[in-house]
C-alpha cells in the first residue's frame, strides 16, 4: 500500500510580497487647472521592504519644482514666491500597531542649481512648446538638506466600510520645520490598516482587492521653508527669498484601486497659500505601485 501526499500549490495572488516599487507624480497640470505656478512639478521614485510583519523600510529619490505664479516675468517684484528645485534621497522606518503606525525619517538632498529642476522645467516647457521661465537665475541658492521627521496614524474608529483616522507629523531640519495634524476619513472596501494601502505599501499582504475614497485635511504650522526662505541664515546675492505663511492647510480627496500586485490613486487637492502675496493652489497626484 502506498500512501498518497496531496500539496496544494499556493497560488500566485496569495503569495506574501515582500518587494514593493512605486512612481508618484505630482503636477498642477493634474489638477486640471492653472498650470505652472508654486508647487508646480514632483516626481518620487521608490522602493520598499518587507522586515518583518510588524516593520517595513522604504526609500525614494524626488525632485520637486517651485516657481512663482508668473513665472515668464523678468521683473522680481511680481514674484508671490521664490523658483526653487530640491533633490533628495528620503529613508523611512515604520512599524506597524494594531490599529495604525509609527514611522521615522531620515531625508538628505539638496537646494539650488544642483537640484537641476532648472534644466527639466526648461527641457519640458521647450519640449511641449510651452512659454520659458524667465526668474531662475534668482532662485533660491545652493545648500545642503538634512531633516528628520516622524509620523503617526491611528485608525480612531473602524466601522466596516468606513473609517476614521488621525495621523500627525513633526519634521525638523534645514528643509522642513513644521508641525501637521491630519484627520481623514474612508469609505469602501478595504483592508485590515497593516495591510491596506493607506498606510503608504502594502508589503506582507498576500491578497486582498481594495476600492474606497480617501477625504481628509491636513493643518501645518511652518517654522521654516528652506524652498521660500532657502537654508540658513546666509543672503545670496540676486536671490529671492520670502517669509512663509506660518499656517498652511490642505484639503484633499483620493481615489484608490488595488489589487493584490498592482496599486492605483489619484489625489486632487487644494492648498492654502505659502506666503503672504501668493494664493491658494489646486494640485493632482498619481501614484502607481506594483509588488512583488
């Protein structure tokens, strides 16, 4: 007599993914709206690890573009905000808790020309036969960015298809000093909070299909803008530099789909004004992931 083993194969759509990359796009032109002014550009590109059920790294390389609204203007005092580029390499921890998460930043880069959102905006707007940028020789001058920030979301109420959250963050640096406070709301399918895309991956999932709109607001208090008020105290030369608005809120709606290797959001959001002769701004956001 022989005894018969029967294995059944894991199926590719429950195999746990422990890699994850991921391209985000923002631009004003997403927003359908004014093209070309404040926050006008920002390309993240990404990858993040699976550690541990409870503990995942992540890290992605961004450039961002800043210009003022009237950008083909020669003359500075029609600027409502200084051109700046960024570039810069941001690492993350986060640990996982029952109903949320803590993380923690290390962001490294750079302010100025050796950004090269000069050369991109101006290879892009010759490209596309759009008018050319005519304030980057006063953009914001050359300096180092080194900030740390930390996060923490808590999924406040959990009520089948729809939740509640409160996140907050506190970054502090030659970048970014600043307090956020952010309640949101979901509503649609999706998954436990470890697993589900709103925690910014879904490595350590082996499944599940998420569909839901993601609506919220987001409170900042600015200490210091290094692309409106540059790095330090040090006055360059030729270069615009402004004092931010010291309260800037953020108002937005996101739409997710994702599946168990492919991940989709689009996010329309308006922003308060930066500084003082600025107005408010409406961006989009996409975002696409796929795991592995």
């Amino acid at each position: 007599m022989f005894g018969v083993i029967c294995c059944q194969a894991q199926s590719d759509d429950e195999a746990l993914r422990k890699h994850e990359i991921f391209l985000q796009v923002d631009n004003d032109a997403l927003a359908f709206t004014h093209f070309d002014r404040y926050y006008t550009h920002g390309v993240f590109l990404g990858y993040v690890r699976y550690l541990t059920p409870r503990s995942r790294m992540k890290f992605d390389l961004s450039q961002q573009i800043y210009t003022p609204q009237r950008y083909t203007q020669k003359d500075v005092r029609k600027y409502d905000r200084p051109y700046a580029g960024i570039l810069f390499l941001n690492s993350s921890y986060q640990y996982l808790i029952k109903r949320g998460w803590l993380k923690g930043n290390l962001l490294l880069g750079k302010v100025g020309p050796g950004s090269k959102a000069e050369d991109v905006q101006v290879w892009y707007h010759r490209l596309f036969g759009f008018p050319q940028p005519q304030g980057w020789r006063y953009q914001i001058g050359s300096g180092a960015l080194v900030n740390v920030r930390t996060d923490a979301a808590y999924q406040v109420i959990d009520a089948g298809h729809f939740d509640f959250w409160l996140s907050s963050k506190f970054a502090l640096g030659t970048f970014d000093r600043s307090i956020r406070l952010s309640p949101s709301f979901r509503l649609g399918k999706f998954n436990h909070s470890g697993q589900s895309y709103i925690t910014g991956s879904r490595v350590g999932q082996s499944g599940g299909t998420e569909i839901y709109f993601h609506g919220g607001m987001e409170f900042k208090r600015v200490f210091w803008n290094a692309t409106i008020q540059g790095v330090g105290e040090r006055a360059d030369w030729g270069v615009i530099r402004m004092v931010p608005e010291k309260m800037v809120n953020e108002y937005f709606g996101e739409l997710v789909l994702a599946y168990p290797k492919f991940g989709f959001s689009y996010r329309f959001f308006y922003r308060s004004k930066e500084t003082e002769a600025a107005k408010g701004q409406l961006l989009g956001s996409l975002n696409f992931s796929y795991l592995f």
